[in-house]
C-alpha cells in the first residue's frame, strides 16, 4: 500500500516537473531563433534545390535571396502571397525563363510553415 502511494506520487512529482518545464522557457528571442532554424530546416527540404542550400542561387534555376531587393520590399504577408503565387515563366517579371513554382513546389506547405520560411528569407537579405 505505501510503496503504490508512494509510486504515485513521485509519478506526479515527475508530472508537475514536466508541466514547469514546459510551461516556461518559451517565447521572445528564443522563439525567434527557433523560427529561423525550422525556416532553413524548411528552406533547404523545398527551395535549396532551386536557391541553393543558404539561398545563394543556382545558375538558371532560383535567384539569390541574399541582399534581394525584391524581398526587402515586400512585407511578411506580400511575401508569403508571392511565395504561394510563385512566377510562372510565362511572367513578364520573370527573368530566368523558368518556374518560380506556386508554393515553391511543395503544395503541402502550411501558412505555420511560410511564417517561418520567410523569418528565415528575411536573415538572407
Ligand atoms: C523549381 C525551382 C524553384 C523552387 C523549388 C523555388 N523557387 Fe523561388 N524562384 C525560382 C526561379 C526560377 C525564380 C526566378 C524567376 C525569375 O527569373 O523571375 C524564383 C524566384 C524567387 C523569388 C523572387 C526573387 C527575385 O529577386 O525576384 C523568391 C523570393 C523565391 N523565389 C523564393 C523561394 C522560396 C522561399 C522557395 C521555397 C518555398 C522557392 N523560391 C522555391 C525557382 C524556384
């Protein structure tokens, strides 16, 4: 009887430890941070095949997104409206003669996803 009571509640000693440590940290810088590093986790599994793995740009596929005029004046949300658009080849803006594509290729990118894609652009440019 006393070593289950005493099991349960050492369990929910765990259990209130467990809840402190992720109830607090969180939030502010650290969010930001952590932002930017799924954006690139993202970055690299959608766009590095045509924006090269930090964005640099590949010869005749995606342009380099460091120093980019075209991003610095966009806002987060123009951004991510241009990035769910793409620039189809058949565009008059469009340079290169080949796809941005709509979603940069990956139709399963979530509004979560694009919010921390282009944390990480806006570290490139
Ligand atoms: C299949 C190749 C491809 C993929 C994948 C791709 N892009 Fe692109 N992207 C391009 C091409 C090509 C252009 C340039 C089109 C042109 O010449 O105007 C471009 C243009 C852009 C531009 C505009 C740059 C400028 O200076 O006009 C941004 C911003 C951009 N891409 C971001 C992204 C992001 C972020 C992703 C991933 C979510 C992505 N792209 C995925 C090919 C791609």
């Amino acid at each position: 009887m006393n070593h289950t009571k005493l099991t349960a509640s050492v369990a929910l000693t765990v259990l209130a430890a467990l809840g402190v440590a992720c109830g607090g940290g969180g939030g502010g810088a650290g969010a930001d941070g952590g932002q930017v590093a799924e954006g690139h986790k993202q970055f690299k599994a959608t766009c590095a095949v045509c924006h090269g793995p930090n964005g640099e740009g590949m010869p005749k596929l995606g342009k380099d997104l460091n120093n980019n005029e075209f991003t610095q004046n966009l806002s987060d949300d123009e951004l991510v409206a241009f990035l769910k658009k793409g620039r189809p080849a058949t565009d008059p803006l469009n340079e290169r003669g080949v796809d941005m594509p709509p979603m940069g290729g990956n139709p399963t990118l979530t509004d979560a996803d694009f919010a921390q894609i282009v944390a990480y652009v806006r570290t490139l440019q």
